[in-house]
C-alpha cells in the first residue's frame, strides 16, 4: 500500500534551503581546515626521521668520548690535523667548528620540540635571509638529506665583493636539531666535503634533560685538556635566521690547533 505524496509547504521549502546552506558551509569550512595537497611534504611538520647513520643522540651512544671531543653539548669526532674552534655568543659557547686544510664546518645544536622535526622551516628562514642579501639559494637533495646550496654576498680583503659558496645542512633529532655550514673546499668538492659529512653524521648531541624552548641554543663547554691559541672575532656574512650562522655575531673563541 503506497500513501499518497505529502504536497510540500512553503515553510518546508524554506526550510530545506537554510539546512542545506548550513551543510554546504560547514562542507567550506572543512575544505579549509584540510592540509593543502600542494603544499610539498618537505615543509610539513612532521616527526624526526629515522637517523641510521647519526647524527646520534647521547642516549643512542654506548662511549661518546670515545675518538670525540667532549664539548658538553656536542661531542665532536677527532680527526687527525684538525683545528677545532668554539665560538661563543655573549659569555656562552654556542658552536663549534671544525677546520681540515682548506674546508671547515661549523656545528649548532638547537632545542627543538619533541614531536615535531624544524629543519623545514629552518631552510625556509636560511633562504629567505640570503635572497634579501641577494644572494643566491638552490635546495637539494644530497649525502645529509635536504641541505641548501648557497653563494653568499661577502666583502673580499681587497674590500671587492664577491661570493661564498656555503652548504647549510641539517637533521632533526629527539628534541634538538643539529645545524652544519660547510664551507671552503668542501662546500664545492664532493670528495673534499665527504670528510666534513662524516664529521656531522658522528657528531653526538646532549640535549640533556632540563626544560629548554624550542630553538635555544644547546651550551657547549671548553674541553679539559684544550690546547688553546687566543684568535680574533669571526663575523660571518649569511644574515636573516639565528640559524645562517652568523645573524648571532658569533665571535670566535679559543682554538684547540690540532687533535690527535
């Protein structure tokens, strides 16, 4: 038995028009609330990947002393004729550098939120700072993951302008984030900068246990046993992010001239 259609009023009508105006809203204000498919997945925040090949954290490292240099924060891999150099940012040492014949990297570690990985959002930071210097930024995949290939802007001895050609590479690790410039030869010659590259990766990094904000440097201390030659102060060029490696005015501190 079938019943006969209700005829449909004009408050039923009206009705079905203000419901169906509500779900087409609320259908609007999903779509934006949902991730852009556009976006590249390099720039959303994500967990730090899986670190196979380190950078380590402390509690991944059975003897960190052992073949490294205890610098607190960092303990850094010795290797043979290299000159070690801390810099330092008001009364605290914040990095450290590494310098083999005519390349160098320098290493910073930073507090970093303990799900969320900020490498992305660093390389945005970086690259935005040396485009407004007019320098020239190309991201790319390579032996560390993401990095950034940069031709910095600099003033030669002669007082001339010229260019550094820098790599900015970096990794996200549990609750800190491990930065790297690599700069001289190593910057431009893969087979010179695969030794800097394994500095980095054998880099361990103590972010101890304390509260830290996100992106606070990770204090690092003078080694025991330092053979120390005093040096000047070291300005580097690559400004707009604290993490370009010279928008701190980094100065350079005392230098361990070789570690054995």
């Amino acid at each position: 038995m079938f019943g006969r259609r209700r005829k449909r009023s004009k408050e039923d009508v009206e009705e079905f028009d203000a419901t169906a105006e509500e779900s087409a809203r609320a259908e609007d204000a999903a779509d934006d609330e949902a991730p852009d498919e556009d976006v590249p997945a390099s720039r959303v925040a994500l967990p730090p990947a899986p670190r196979p090949d380190g950078p380590w954290d402390i509690s991944e490292v059975r003897e960190p002393g052992e073949g490294r240099v205890d610098l607190g924060g960092l303990f850094v891999p010795g290797v043979q004729g290299m000159e070690l150099r801390v810099e330092v940012a008001g009364d605290a040492i914040v990095a450290a550098t590494v310098v083999l014949s005519d390349s160098a990297v320098q290493l910073q570690a930073f507090a970093a939120p303990k799900n969320e990985g900020i490498w992305a959002e660093v390389r945005d930071e970086i690259a935005g700072g040396i485009t407004q210097q007019g320098g020239v930024v190309d991201e790319v995949e390579g032996p560390l993951g993401w990095e950034l290939r940069a031709q910095v802007p600099v003033q030669l001895p002669d007082g001339t302008n010229g260019v550094q050609v820098v790599r900015f590479v970096g990794v996200d690790g549990p609750r800190w984030f491990l930065r790297g410039v690599i700069s001289g030869q190593g910057a431009v010659k893969p087979e010179t900068g695969s030794l800097l590259e394994a500095v980095f990766r054998d880099t361990v990094v103590v972010r101890g246990d304390g509260p830290m904000a996100p992106r606070d440097p990770i204090v690092l201390k003078l080694p025991d046993d330092a053979q120390m030659v005093a040096d000047g102060v070291q300005q580097e060029e690559a400004r707009g992010s604290r993490f370009a490696g010279g928008a701190d005015r980094l100065q350079r501190g005392p230098e361990i001239t070789e570690v054995r």
